[in-house]
C-alpha cells in the first residue's frame, strides 16, 4: 500500500487492510531482522497507555514490578516437563559470548516462570513471606515461523505476572482476579467486549494446572485470544522446590499463577475497530485524541484562526485532553483530515474565520458525526464527546460480536458457519481431547473457551456438537489468530 | 551480610558495604545466570521513578517513545568499522533458534544504533521529515567479565535515545541539551552532583565523533560515569546510507546523536548517600517517602494509634506523598526503625498513644533530626520536610564532592592522591593519548572529562600534570567504578 493507493478494503482482504492500516497509521514497519518488527511512536503510544493503565490496576491489586534476566540456563527449561515440551521448539539460543563457545547455552526468555521460580526459594521460607505478588514488563522470544506485525512476532513486549501463595484457593482466587483485572481493562479502555472462560487441555499454558482466557471477536470474525491468566498448581514449586513453612508448622510447596498480555493488544484494537479509512482509535488509548485544523486564506484569518487554536490547545490540555494544532502550511485542510482519520484520532476541530467570529469550532467524529461546538464550553462538551465515542465504540463491537454468535450450534451449522462468515459458535460439548481434534481438522476452529456462567447459553446443551454423546460442559467454538 | 552481622562499615570495606546495603534494603539478588541480576521490587520501584521522570524530561523536549528489535544481524555491526571493534568482543550472540542453525548469527544489542540507522533510511527522504527524535527503553547484553550489582551486570535496563538532524550544529545543539536533562535529573532528582565535559579519544564511545558526560563522585572518591550523550556527526549515517534533499535540493548525510542513562542510576544513588545503616533513599525517588509507625500496648492504645495513622496516611496520600502504615504485630518499635532505615525510607512518623492525646506525631529523619508535627500541619510539614531532606542530600553531596576536588594538581600530588584517598584532580594536560595512558598505568586514574566552562579552574593551567608540556586543556583525573 502506499498513501496514493489508499487502504485495501477490509471486505476485500482484510489481512491486506490490516497491514495497510498500520503502514498508515505509522505504527509498526518490518525490520531487517527476521520476525521481528519495530514498533513506531505512533503505535509504542497506544501500547504506553495500554501499560499506564494495566500497571495502575496491578499496583491497585497489590503487585510489584520486578525485573528477572532475559537469559536463562537451557536446564532450567527442562525441569517441568510440559513447559520444555511447549517452549524448547521456539527458542532462540545464545551459544557464544565474550568471544567464547558457552558450556551451558543460554535461552532467551520465552516466558519467565523457570527463571522466577529459581529465586522464589530463596526469598520464600513461610508462610509470612507469602504471597509474593510480582510483574514483569519484558520483552520475550518465541521463533515463530508465520509471523504478522503485533500479532505474532519473534520478539513481543509484554507482561508476566507471577504469583505464589500459600493455599491453592487463594492462588485459584488470583487468577480469576486478574481474569477480570483484563476483562475491565478490554471493556472499558479498548472497547474490546471479550468472552471469559477456561482453555481444553490442548489450548492450555504448558505447565499450567488450567488456564483462563479472554477472547475478542474480530471484524473478520475470527476470535483473538487477548490474555490469558493460568493457575499453576503446584507444579513449578516442584520443579523449582520452592517450600515454606505453613502456619501449621509443616512444610508445602507454594501455590502459583502467571498471567500476561502482549503488544498483540494493539493488533487487536486494530482489528475490534479500524475502517476502509484506517485506524480508529478508542480515545482512552488515542496517544493523540484531539487534533485541531486551522482553516484560513489570508495571513490575516491565518492568524486568527492560529491564535483560536492554540489558545483552545492550551485549555483542553489543562482539563487533561491529549491534544495538537495541525500548524502545516502548504497542505489543504481536506488532505490534512485524510491523514488524520487514517491515524485514528477521534476527534478533529476544523477552526475557520467564520467559527472565530462565532465562538466555535465544528468537531468531527472519527466515527462519524459533525456539530458546533462552542468554545466557551469546549473543556466540558469536548470530554463528553470523547466519552461518547468511547461508549460507542464498545455498544458497536458489542453488538458486532453478538450479532455472530450463534448459540446451540449443530454439526451442519458449525462446518457452515467456519467455512463461511465465522463468529463464536457456541454448543455442547462432549469433553473429549480426540473430538476436539476432529473438530479441529475438520472446520479450523478451536475451542476458545469453555465459557464462564455469565456468558453460558440459558438453556444446557445436552449433547455434543460433534459426535452427539452426552455434553458435559458447553463450549465455543471460532477459527482464531 | 546477614541481618544479624549488620552491615559492613564503608570506611572497613566499600565495596562489602555496598552489597551489604543492596541486600539488606532488598534491592537486588545475584542470579543463577552468570553477570546477570535480579531487581527486586524495592530497586525496581526506584528505577520506576527515574524512568518516569526522566521520560517526562525527554517528551517535554520533543522526544517520543518507539521500539527497535533486540537481536541485530551481525553484518550490521561491522559497517561502523570504531563501532565494531568496541562492541564485538563483548556480545552475546544468538546462533540457534527454533531448533536450527542461524544462517547469520544474531547478536543481542549491546546497544542500538545499527538497527535504527538500518531503518531511518526507509523513513528519512527529505529535510522535512527532520529531525527524529526517539528514544527507546530496553535491555541490552554487554558480556563484561567483571560484574557489580547495578554498576556493571551482562544485561542491563537503559534508555537510549536517537536523534538525525538536517545540520551539525543542531545535532551538536541537541547532544548538549540531553547533557542538560542529564545534570538536571542526576542534581534535582538523585541529589548526585555530577561534573560535565567532554570525553578524551581513549573514553569516547566507539562510533562517536564526541562524548559528553556527567561524572558523580561517590563516597569512596571513585568517579563514577552516570550518564553520556553522543555527537555522532554523520559517522552512522555514511554506514547506514541514510541521506535526504536538503532546502537547497541537495543530498547529504543526517547529522545524528545518541544518548543513554541505564539501572547503574540505582548504584549511583546507592553509593553517593548510603551510610553504615544502610540505603539512604533522596525522598523524590523513594518509593515509599513516608512510614508510619503506630506505637502501643494495650489493645485500647493499638485501637487508637492504628486509627490515627490509617488517617494521616489517607490525607498524605491525598496529598501525594507515598506513605504507608507498619501494621505488624509482633515486632518492636526499634526493630521497625532499624528495617526501615535499612531500606532508605526517607521520614518516619512515630504515633504513640501520648501523640495521639497531643495530636501529634514524631517525625525521625533518615538523616538525622526528630521533631514533633501536628497532625494538623501535616500536609504542609510533611512535604515541606522532604523537600528539605532533598535539598540536604545534595548540599551534603556536594560539599563532599568539593572538599575531594583538587584544582591545579602537580605530577606528585596526582599520584599522591590516586595512591591515597583519591576524588577529582584537576590539572593541565598536554592532549597526548601517550601521556594519558601512562597516567593510567601510572595511577590507574583516567581523565574522566576534559570539563565544560563552568567547572574550569579560575586560572588556566600552563602546564601537562604529567609531562610538562603545554596545557591544551584543563581535565580531570579520578579513579573510576
């Protein structure tokens, strides 16, 4: 894509849109190095509000932020025997350093609990050192050999949380909390609804006891797991034996979790809102959610359309609004509004004489929709429209994702609806890994979650989807990221 | 060190102390991976306040956030051919990944000028897309051989910032605004009164045209290196090929900088204020400022101090102080002290029963000094105390700086005071590398700056400390962490 050529519609390739979008937007560009992708100012901006809001909510629950090596001994990985299956294929291994051939190489982290768990038996004796309540913003490696920029790179930043408690219900309890800790997050600052619930054992943690997922539905309908939060057991106190002392006197391995969201997010918030424009952005997470266009011919309304605008600049940054003036000269306002909207602010001011002599500005909508605003009233009017936009956003992907989720699904329905326009199908589901797998060869769809209660259909399935035995739980079903 | 032993005194053994200091505090821990650290959350939380205030610092001049790949195609650090040679020998390199043998190894970034040269080319066309102002936080993979905690450790955390310019003199003008920033945050942040000035050939980095630095001096009179900012004059530009139209129509090379502070902030701040009890914290990047410590006996008296301080700290709070309340049962008074003075808390609040009838608490300072404060005053007092525990750190810093800088140093004296209790000498020096590297073998001192205008001796020196020669310049020698 290029600026002249303009953005391929979704309806037409929306993997092509998807990257069109973000060349755009300026938000990521390919790097030389295989994978790996460089993260733009435009785009690192809405990943450091995703970060400022995530790590106040952590902190708000009680967790630390912490940092462990990005290296760790290819041992280590080897110690829970789940985790080394899932991991050792992906890694990425440094053999030389200092000039030197290593004796033991080393791995870069792909995650970190093999590492974390390492030092958690020298910090944790009893049961007063616990629960330890720990994150980590890092950046991992898994080789992947598909990549696709934010969704699926080499290298991605996130972060890890890491958890260890003294009883398995309060480690049980931590997970669903920062389950929802990601729930409210998606909801309410990247408009994203997801669907709660618990993983199948083939789409669980390799390591974990269960793991716990959110999942957003795309406008290609495919769904994107947007986090997941797992509850380890014991497991890896085990293999790290990490023990304390219980209240009781006698010795127990600690109970842990480990949760994380990744740079993916942004991919997501693309994908959950973009257009055949380009990026929209929800205006909790618009690094930029305002840009003022002046509008003028002579030097004259130049001037007094600048001094209205930077004037309005300075007050809607006082009442904490993100915001510019587009001071360019040598570009028509129709090309600078073309730009803009492609970048995802949510909202524009055009500014002209005719608005200065009348006290006003004419806002734009990044979604659509024009009206005056006063500019004796714009610190107050100017929030509410960005909240507005923020509540529509969220209603529309909502309503989106409803409108594809199909519930008590059948056999025949669900190959439809996979080969065809995708969604979430939901139906019974008889629990067997080996159905799972059918299902999967079959339609290309994976079980996204077993749903939590408040998304589960009012009427129980009674049967499988798939081979008709008795359902023992209900499950959903979509192709995925 | 245990808690038992306490700490070792600085005037026994500095550096004993100092990791005596990190341990207690819980600042750090050594991990299983060799020269690699682990920050615990009580030194990350002061590496949080650094990075947000330094990244405020950097936006408010223009900069913006983005990120860059962490591994780097080997071919690439061999076009800058003074980079190469600086930075090969001590890379980590990856040479396996997804279960096979690199085509062309992957060196972890020592730092990042390469990979972003590689990619400015693809951004930079014309006059008009300068300058870039980047910065980028990450870890880098130095693989020293001699490692410290925070000083010097195989990976470390470190902003670093890039910058291409359309003219030399506004990438020299920005090399020496970062300079600033730099001293800025090192003097009114860490309370670290740090030395500035230009770097010789022998200290400048590979790759670079000029280094500038800001040089701290810590208790043991060791120099210590906090912070450099690069003029890269078009030295990685020609490598890289990154050209754009000038105004004119012409092409030429962008004029670049680079610049970075890392985590050795942390051991800085450790070793510039630290006493034999352990962490002294500058209250601007305590993490917690404040602990209150309610006092009692009876039940009835617990009741009351514990509701006292639960109030003092909610309007605290409200105030933005970041304070907490020492709930523990089980623990004396003087045991609660001697932890927190361990862990650097700038101000302790003492509430007994006798406190609450007179509404007051007891203020302690980390630093000596106890006064009595009305709970009524005490979000005015309080602040107004931190401040003054701020101001405090960095006269005392810098009275022991200047007490410990010798102006017009003689052959002798150089050599009597490297030998003896070192700090910063002053003297005139010949410009020769030959000459300054005897000094270094001679002394183990290096010029740690040939220093900006303002920290020049009131009279010129005439001759070479060493050979006697002509002076070209005024340096400074110290011995260095």
């Amino acid at each position: 894509m290029s600026a002249d050529k303009g953005i391929t519609p979704r309806a037409t390739d929306f993997s092509a849109w998807y990257n069109d979008v973000i060349m755009r937007a300026e938000l990521a560009d390919y790097s030389p190095v295989r994978g790996c992708m460089v993260i733009r100012p435009r785009g690192y901006g809405i990943w450091e509000l995703m970060q400022r809001a995530l790590d106040d909510m952590f902190k708000a629950t009680g967790h630390q932020n912490a940092y462990f090596p990005l290296f760790i001994p290819e041992s280590f990985l080897r110690r829970e025997a789940e985790h080394v299956e899932g991991f050792a294929p992906e890694t990425a291994v440094v053999t030389r350093a200092g000039g030197k051939e290593l004796e033991e190489p080393l791995v870069v982290r792909p995650t970190s609990e093999t590492i974390i768990y390492s030092m958690l038996g020298k910090w944790v004796q009893s049961y007063r050192d616990l629960p330890v309540l720990l994150n980590q913003w890092a950046n991992v490696v898994r080789w992947e050999l598909r990549t696709r920029l934010f969704l699926r790179t080499t290298e991605f930043l996130w972060q890890e949380g890491h958890t260890a408690h003294a009883t398995s219900a309060e480690a049980e309890e931590e997970t669903l909390k920062i389950l929802a800790v990601y729930r409210d997050f998606m909801e309410n600052w990247m408009a994203l609804p997801v669907l709660t619930g618990v993983k199948t054992d083939a789409e669980r943690f390799a390591g974990a006891v269960r793991t716990y997922a959110c999942e957003g539905l795309m406008q290609d309908n495919k769904a994107l797991q947007a986090g997941t939060s797992h509850f380890l057991g014991q497991n890896f106190a085990r293999a790290f034996d990490v023990q304390f002392q219980t209240m009781d006197g006698t010795m127990d391995y600690v109970w842990s979790t480990s949760w994380g969201v990744s740079t993916r997010l942004v991919g997501a918030l693309i994908m959950a809102h973009g257009d055949d424009v380009g990026l929209v952005c929800p205006p909790r997470l618009a690094p930029l959610q305002v840009i003022i266009v002046p509008i003028w011919r002579s030097d004259e309304e130049r001037a007094a359309t600048f001094e209205v605008a930077e004037r309005l600049k300075a007050e809607l940054t006082a009442s904490g609004v993100r915001v510019d003036v587009d001071r360019r000269d040598g570009m028509k306002p129709g090309a600078k509004y073309y730009e803009w909207e492609g970048r995802g602010v949510p909202l524009r001011l055009e500014i002209g004489p005719r608005d200065v002599a009348q006290g006003q500005a004419m806002s734009a909508r990044r979604i659509g929709g024009k009206q005056p605003v006063s500019l004796a009233d714009a610190t107050t009017v100017i929030p509410d429209l960005l909240d507005g936009i923020q509540t529509e956003l969220l209603a529309r992907a909502r309503a989106r994702r409803d409108e594809h989720s199909v519930r008590g699904t059948t056999k025949e329905q669900l190959i439809e609806l996979m080969e065809g326009q995708g969604g979430f199908a939901y139906g019974g589901f008889c629990g067997d890994g080996a159905c799972e797998q059918v299902i999967k060869e079959r339609t290309k769809a994976t079980v996204r979650v077993l749903p939590d209660p408040e998304f589960r259909s009012a009427e129980a399935p009674v049967r499988c989807v798939w081979c008709d035995r008795p359902s023992v739980t209900e499950a959903v079903w979509a192709r995925a990221y």
